[in-house]
C-alpha cells in the first residue's frame, strides 16, 4: 500500500513538473524560428511578386470580386493581391482591431458606418491627388461628398444596397393566399404568416423569420430600413433628434408573431445565414433582405419553389410611401494610409474603379451600381434571373449620413450589460423582444442616451449640427436640401 502511494506521489510530481515546464516554455524557451513563406507557389514556380493585402466585405458572395482579384493577379508581374479571409459577421470588428494595432491591410473595404471613424483617425491614404475632374462625374454628388472630409477624398461608394421582402409564392398559395399579393402593411404580414403557419400545422415551416442574432442585418435592414418607407427613420434630420418609439408598431409584430408561433424559432439569436438557407428549403415563407442576397439564392442548386419579391411591408396604410425606402452604400475601397505599398496600392485601387471592373462585378451579382453607366449598359446586363426586382426605383433613396463623432462607438447603455453588441440598442431591441424589457420604457431610455450623447458630442465640439440637421427634410427626397 505504502508502495502504491509512493508510485503515485513519484508520477503526480513528475505530472506537476511537466505542466510547469509547459507554463515557464511559453516565456523562456525560445522556439525554432518559422520557415519563411516567400511565395506561392504556381505553376511548379515559387510565386516572390510584391503582395497587397486586401480585406474585402460584400453583401452577396463576393465571388465577383474574387474573380476580378484573380485576373489582376494574372496580369501583373511585380505585384499579388491577396484577398484577406475574414468573418462577414465580425468583419468591422477585426478590421478595426488590425487597423488600431498598425497592422492593417493595405486596401480594405469599410462599412458605412464607420467612415467617419476610419477619416477622423487618419487611417485612410488620400486619394485627392489621384482623381480627376473625368472620374469625379461618374459619381452622383452624394457619392463624390460620401467619403470626403476637410475636402479631400477617401473613397468612393461604387454599389449599393436595396432592401426588399422575400417570400415563398408555393407556401402562399397553400394556404390560400394571393401568390401576386405579397403584405403590404404589419398587420397583413402577421396575419400572412399566421395563416402559413396554420396550414403547415405539423412541420416546422414558418411565415417569417428576423435574423434576430444579427444587428445589421437583423433589425438595421429588417426594421430599422424598412421603416424609412413609412416615412420614419430612428434620426429626425429635421430636428436633430434620436426616436426609437417609432418602431413599437415593428415589435409589436414580432411579438405577436411569437405568440401564434408563426415567427421562426430563436428570434433573438438567429442567424442571417442560416435564415436564408432555411428560405432556400421551403421552411420559411417571408423575410427581409437586401439585393446582395440574390447572388446567394442563385448560387446553388434551383429553388423547388417559386418566389418573389416586394417592397416591404409600411407600419399601415397611412403610412406606406410616406417615405422613400433607405438604400445603403456597399461598403467602400479604400487604401490604408499607413501601407508601405502605395503606388502599388494605387494602381489596383485604380483598376478596381474601371468601368469593365464595375460592370462586369454588377453583371455577375446584381448588386446595383452606383457610379454612372453601368447599371443600364446592355454589355454588363445581369446573369442572374429575376434581378429587376432588386433594382432601385423611384421609392429607394440613399439619405444623408446620420451623425458620427469619434467616440460614438463602445459607449453603453446605463441600465444593463455593458456588453451589448454592435451598438446598445441592438440589445434594447432583443432585450423587448425576449421580455426582459418593458417596451415603452425601453425605447424611451434609449433614445434619451442617444440625444444625451448627441448633445454633448455638439457641446464638446466634436459635431457640427449644420453638418446633418435639415430644417426642411423631406423623407420622401431625402438627398434634397
């Protein structure tokens, strides 16, 4: 016995000795240094061109963008761009986290959201010097001024995003609904999807699903955007002020669609992508999405069933068309100023704004083209069917860009987790809709931050209000002063 309990003593030393040598060789032993990688290799040949890094983030596939990469790549001797591999979901976070550590790639696509951030940091390289009056005028006036601050240039928006309802003409006609009369207002588009969900009783088909796990696409695109056709928006350029409150009609649908168990299941945690494939199966009816999306419904194998497409649905009759329905710019190229590449990050910036570059990227995602001529040009004519319904038309409108100052983001809200996610309200939103939240007060919390906030930002001299309040701001013409 003695014996046994020495033995056993000898191997949990030795077992704590090892252990430790684990701990004390991550800061004391040195390791071999790493074989140096000088290249791909093509061809048999080790491949020692100059390489670009470039992060890249789309709302389709991005596989246009990949194949304009890859014929670049073909045509150049001294250079290689390599598209960087990041997470669409957490692409903003990783993006910011490289770019604050000098470790940012040398060309890179920004979120709209983060423009102002990105020019107020001086991250971004100036493209003044290397545009022109030519290059300037295939761009709309709201474009040239999008990525422009103290009159210089950064970027330009070259795609842009329009929102639109998805749904399942098979599932509408099961149950006995018009397949040519998609909802038009909160109330059809409850009572829609609790008459689908009735007559799929025993299965775990849905009327509609909200990517609820998701911000931006989940209640920015889903809510927040589709909103503005109603002629509300969570900012009031015409008075400068947040307002939350509007979207209660929203969430009250939400809610009521949890309680007749027409809403697809896990609302607040969904995913964007798994939503779509379940759409893509026939297990849900309707959902909002942008026109990035009709890349991904085409890339695989044809639907089983039919489907279409409509503006979505207005708070109510009243409202519908009170406003044009907010489109977004894709997110923009732009080159980092800090890249030790620059005239070789120029001329690939440069060629990425060519006109068979853009045409040929729309002709391949039908995600709509914002610079001039493209976008009604029969050379780059879509490949993929049914494009014309994520067309913009005469009620989508980009709008003016809603305040930024440079320490908008991380702040949190007083009440709960200071962990909240993209921005606090986000949270507010999931927190009503999962009741861990009273709604009115909520909402009104909220946007009391947000103008506190606001107020102080113009206190502080940190935000110019003539630079986004409007006095005359017209929601169907947004763009219009």
């Amino acid at each position: 016995m003695l014996r046994d309990r020495k033995t056993w003593l000898i191997l949990f030393a030795m077992m704590l000795t090892f252990i430790s040598l684990i701990i004390v060789g991550h800061t004391f032993v040195t390791l071999p240094p790493a074989e140096v990688d000088e290249g791909e290799v093509v061809s048999g040949k080790r491949d020692v061109r100059q390489v670009l890094n470039f992060a890249y983030l789309s709302s389709g596939t991005g596989s246009e963008m990949k194949q304009v990469v890859d014929r670049y790549n073909e045509i150049q001797s001294e250079v290689r761009v390599e598209m960087l591999s990041i997470s669409p979901g957490r692409y903003s976070e990783m993006l910011n986290m490289l770019m604050a550590s000098g470790k940012g790639p040398d060309l890179l696509t920004i979120h709209h959201e983060w423009i102002t951030t990105y020019m107020n940091k001086n991250w971004l390289l100036d493209l003044t010097p290397y545009v022109d009056k030519e290059f300037l005028n295939n761009y709309p006036k709201f474009a040239q001024e999008y990525g422009r601050s103290n009159g210089n240039y950064y970027t330009f928006p070259t795609r842009s995003v329009t929102t639109r309802l998805l749904y399942n003409k098979t599932m509408f006609r099961q149950a006995g609904l018009d397949p040519n009369k998609p909802p038009m207002t909160l109330e059809e588009l409850v009572k829609s999807a609790d008459l689908i969900a009735r007559s799929q009783v025993g299965t775990q088909k849905r009327g509609f699903a909200l990517a609820g796990g998701e911000d931006w696409k989940g209640f920015v695109q889903s809510m927040e955007t589709a909103n503005t056709l109603s002629g509300s928006y969570l900012f009031d350029f015409s008075n400068g002020t947040y307002d939350l409150t509007i979207y209660k009609p929203w969430l009250h649908s939400m809610m009521s669609m949890v309680k007749q168990e027409s809403l697809f299941p896990g609302e607040t945690s969904l995913k964007y992508d798994t939503a779509l494939t379940q759409f893509t199966e026939g297990n849900i009816a309707m959902m909002i999405v942008n026109s990035g999306d009709l890349s991904v419904l085409q890339r695989g194998q044809p639907l089983s069933f039919e489907w279409g497409a409509s503006m979505p649905p207005a708070v109510d009759a009243d409202h519908a068309g009170r406003g044009a329905l907010m489109m977004h710019p894709e997110p923009s190229i732009a080159i980092n100023s800090s890249t030790e590449h620059t005239n070789e990050a120029i001329n690939f910036w440069r060629y990425l704004h060519e006109e068979r570059q853009l045409g040929e990227m729309f002709q391949m995602s039908c995600i709509p083209s914002i610079v001039k001529g493209i976008n009604d040009n029969p050379l780059y004519k879509p490949a993929l069917p049914d494009c014309e319904a994520f067309m913009p038309g005469t009620l989508d409108s980009f709008y003016p860009r809603d305040p930024v100052w440079q320490d908008d983001y991380g702040t949190v809200r007083p009440y709960d987790d200071p962990n909240a996610g993209w921005t606090p309200r986000m949270q507010v939103y999931r927190d009503i809709l999962s009741g861990k939240a009273d709604m009115n007060v909520a909402l009104k919390n909220e946007s009391d931050r947000l103008n506190n906030q606001l107020q102080r930002a113009v206190s502080d001299y940190r935000l110019d209000p003539a630079s986004y309040l409007n006095p005359n701001f017209n929601p169907r013409l947004p763009l219009n002063r």
